[in-house]
C-alpha cells in the first residue's frame, strides 16, 4: 500500500484546510484502491474495476449549486436557474465549516492535478475529500503532473469535498437541502457538501474553465472532439445520452477527449486526462473501446450494479439510469498525443429526438448552425429520470450546456460563429434518437447508420451529396449516402402514419419557436431569420 508522501503543511498548502494527522497525496491508483477497500469505500467488479455506489445523489444535484455574489465579477456572471447567488459572507461562513470538518477527520485524500492540455491555458487544482476513491475519480479524470512538477504545486483553484458533511440552512443554500455545491471565482474555491455523485468534481472544474477562457479569447466547450489521419478535427456537441462519447470513440479516428475541451486560434485542446461514460446497456459489440476501458483495474463505476462474483450487469438500472465510469484516457487504443489537435474541420450537433421526426444528418448554414447552439435541443423519455411521462419531453440547453456557464450564453455564442467563420468549419446536425415513429413507437437510430453518415460527412464525401430541403426544419437533407437506406435519410418516409408525423413534426417545430423566445434579443437577424416557424 502506497503510505502518505506529504506531512499536512505541504498536502494542505492553499486549501485553508488544517490537520493535525498525515494525509494521503498524490498516491497512485494501486495505492488508492487499496485504502478504499480498506475503508469499505466499495468492491471490485471480476475485471478489477473499483465499483461505488453513491447513495440519494446519483447525478448532479442542480439545484444545490450557488455562486458567491462577490462584487469583483458579479456583474458579468449569468444570474438565474443556472447560477444562483450565494451572499459572500455566507460563501465564507460555509467554506469555513467545510474546512474544520475536514480538518477534524481521521484521514484524507489530495490530489494535485492539471485542468487544460494546452500549457497556455491549463490551471493548478487540489482536491481534497475525505474518499480514496473520490480522489482516484479526481486522478483518472483530470490531467496528472509529471512527478518532478509536484514538488512545490501551487493550487489555482481549490476543491474543498465533504461528501458526509451536510450543509444547514445559515449556510445559503436551499434550506430543506443538505446539499451545497458552492463556487466563488473570486476566491478560486469550490466547496461541496452533502453528495457522493463524483461527477460535481468534474463540472465544477467545467464551470471554471467556462469563466476563465473566454477572457483569454479560448472558447470552451461542452463537447467531446477526434482527429483523422490527415489533422481534420472534429467536434461532436450534445447533451447527455446524445452519444458524444459513444461517436467520438471511433477506433479509426484518434480520441482527443469525450466531453470538455477549448478551441482557440492554434486547434482544440482537451480540458480533462480521462472519460466519463454512461454505460447504461453498455454494448461489447457497439462500443467496444468504452466496454473494454470499464472492464479492467484503474476504472472507478459508480452505481453500477455486478452479481456476487463481480460480473457487470450494465442493463441493470435498479439503482440510476445514469451508471457512470470514469478511466483515464489513455485506456482507449488510439489518442491524440498530448490531448491536442489542430483546427476544427467539422462541427456535429447531436439531437437525440423522441419525437421521432429529425432527419438522420442534416447540413447546416452558419446562421442555421447558430441557431441550433443556442437552442442545445434534445429530448428526454421515460425511465432516464424521475418524473418524466410516457410521452417525450424536449429539452433546450443553450450551448449544449447552460448548467456549466457561467457568462451569459451569447458570449459563447458569439464566439463560436466567429470561429466557424475565420476557420470554415462545416456544421452538421445529427439524429441519435428515433425514426420510424415516436419513442414507444419507433425505434432507436441504428448506431451502424449514424456512423456511416458520420464518416461520409467528416471524410468530406457527404458534402458532395444531393441535397433537399425539409419542409418543416428547413434542414438540406442528403438524398443518398453509401450504407444508409433512402426512407432511413428522410425520416417522414420511415413512418406508416404520414399524418402523425407531420402533427409530430409541426408539434417540435412549435417547441423550439417557444425556446427561442429565451434567446432571441441576443442574436444577429440572420440567426432570426433561420429560426424555426410554424405555418401560417
């Protein structure tokens, strides 16, 4: 079993955080597991991944997350929903309860670690948390210093994790939650209490590269990105369950990242050194880099449900639809050296619509392309959470990711049409969820199909095909594509009932015009003039 490296002073330095007992830093993923079996932290699936279960919280509790009000930056940070303010002094009065907690535990875990591939915009974090398997999370997650850039880490942001630790009503937060995800940019502290869902460590690490970048005229992006052969870049945004990780893992294009990374004027850099799938009926045959990651020594499964002998059942959802595993990089064959790669060739907006009624692949204009960023449109169906219905419910999350930003959306937005204009990326919206009718009607997209269309688009090859435009999305739809069949490529020709997709179609078009009442004063006219209309 690796022992602690450093005395408190040195782990602790810049957290704030004071203990009298040795703390476990920077220890490597054999000496991580081996304190949390020791701890009871979890089990081992028979592949010898680390297996947690993380209790009430299985996903990101978005309610629960505060920013500090601090006067230095309050005037530009997006104030709502999103970003719920959080009155300084309380910002002080919670973080300081969180650090005396830590610092009254018996042990705890650091991890000192990079955000941002690209040396020029990478930051300094130190998470500390009382879990060795949190801080393994932390360590396959994020980017790891060489051993020589360790001695004398200085932290640029700190994570403060008090998973056990439930927050109180004179702290700011909801007063019948004791969840608190608490952010002050100012101060350069994140603080959570009161959930085990690792995946707060992650976006909230997010969130702060969404406030630091555009300052430095890097966007930054919910998205993952995969580079060919020849340098041509690709970027696939999404919600989750679009299939961003899923499509970017393409063993006949290198992985640059699955979720987060900045495109700045030299190329696109990866902000994390690791993956974090929802394997929910994880497929062998389909996905085979991602099963192949989940199932050996070093990845972290949270809520993941195995028999007694530690054989994944991946179909098994009893405890989330959202079962998670995070592993580093380097544990899919073919990455990007470095988590680096040149300018964007190709930009895919994934949709996953229930309805049923979104063509397969679409080209899209700049404006078009605008457009659809800022609608971030999906669609969820029942069992992917609580309280949904029978019937599809849409979802519009500007930029393919409000939760995470903190300035408001049309910063974003505005630089992503800069960007696409100086370098002329091809925009293409794509369809990863239903044809041939609605959920409970149709049926799932073939992943064999997406990818066909995908590789045609990106090798260039598709932009060549004959185009019509839909009459209800205004979309230039290919005609044929080597691969896919006709009535597969225009999605009213897969359903039987024709009049029940054109009610379908109008009643999504009338959804997005609805969204677009958010965002419209925010936008050029020719973005106005290619949003969707309903018929007179």
């Amino acid at each position: 079993m690796n022992t602690p490296q450093t005395v408190p002073a040195q782990a602790l330095a810049g957290t704030g955080v004071t203990a009298s007992f040795d703390v476990h830093a920077n220890l490597t993923a054999a000496g991580l597991y081996a304190h949390a079996l020791r701890r009871g932290e979890g089990r081992l699936s028979a592949d010898g991944a680390f297996m947690a279960v993380t209790g009430v919280h299985t996903g990101r509790s978005v309610a629960d997350k505060f920013v500090a009000d601090d006067p230095e930056v309050s005037k530009e940070i997006w104030w709502g929903k999103v970003n719920r303010k959080l009155d300084p002094a309380k910002f002080d009065a919670f973080t300081a309860d969180v650090r005396n907690w830590l610092g009254e535990r018996q042990e705890l875990f650091t991890q000192d670690l990079y955000a941002g591939a690209d040396p020029e915009h990478r930051i300094k974090v130190r998470l500390v948390t009382t879990n060795a398997w949190h801080a393994l999370f932390a360590r396959n997650m994020f980017i790891r210093p060489p051993v020589e850039e360790l001695e004398g880490f200085t932290p640029d942001f700190t994570i403060l994790h008090a998973p056990e630790m439930e927050a109180r009503p004179e702290h700011g937060g909801r007063p019948d939650s004791g969840t608190l995800i608490a952010l002050s940019f100012a101060k350069k502290i994140i603080a959570i209490a009161g959930t085990s869902y690792a995946g707060e460590i992650k976006k909230s690490i997010f969130t702060v590269m969404n406030w630091l970048l555009p300052a430095k005229g890097v966007l930054p992006m919910h998205c993952s990105a995969n580079v060919g052969e020849k340098g041509d870049t690709a970027l696939f945004f999404g919600l989750s369950g679009t299939g961003k990780t899923t499509l970017s893992s393409d063993p006949e294009r290198a992985l640059i990242g699955d979720d987060e990374h900045g495109w700045s004027d030299k190329g696109v850099f990866n902000f994390e050194g690791g993956c974090y799938a929802k394997v929910i009926k994880l497929s062998q045959e389909a996905e085979p880099q991602i099963w192949n990651a989940s199932h050996r020594f070093g990845a972290v499964l949270e809520n993941v449900v195995a028999d007694e002998r530690g054989n994944l059942d991946l179909d098994n959802g009893s405890l989330t639809e959202n079962t998670r595993s995070c592993y580093p990089i380097e544990f899919i064959p073919n990455t990007a050296p470095g988590g680096m790669a040149g300018l964007p060739k190709n930009v895919v907006m994934l949709t996953a619509d229930a309805f049923g009624v979104l063509p397969p692949i679409a080209k899209l204009t700049p404006a078009q392309a605008m457009y659809h960023f800022m609608s971030g449109y999906t669609a969820k169906v029942a069992g992917t959470e609580k309280g949904l219905g029978k019937e599809p419910q849409a979802t519009f999350s500007t930029c393919f990711g409000a939760p995470f930003l903190p300035r408001h959306p049309e910063v974003y937005g505005k630089m992503l049409a800069d960007l696409i204009a100086k370098h002329g990326a091809q925009v293409w919206l794509v369809n990863t969820g239903w044809t041939g009718g609605a959920y409970g009607t149709g049926h799932r997209m073939s992943i064999k199909h997406t990818r066909a269309l995908l590789r045609a688009a990106l090798d260039g090859s598709l932009a060549q095909a004959q185009f019509v435009t839909d009459p209800f999305f205004g979309l230039a739809v290919p005609q044929n594509v080597p691969g896919v069949p006709a009535e597969v490529l225009n999605p009213r020709d897969s359903w039987a009932d024709k009049a029940a997709y054109d009610k379908q179609a109008k009643h999504l078009v009338s959804l997005f015009e609805k969204n677009f009442e958010t965002f419209a004063g925010a936008v050029s006219d020719e973005v106005k003039a290619a949003a969707l209309k309903s018929a007179a």
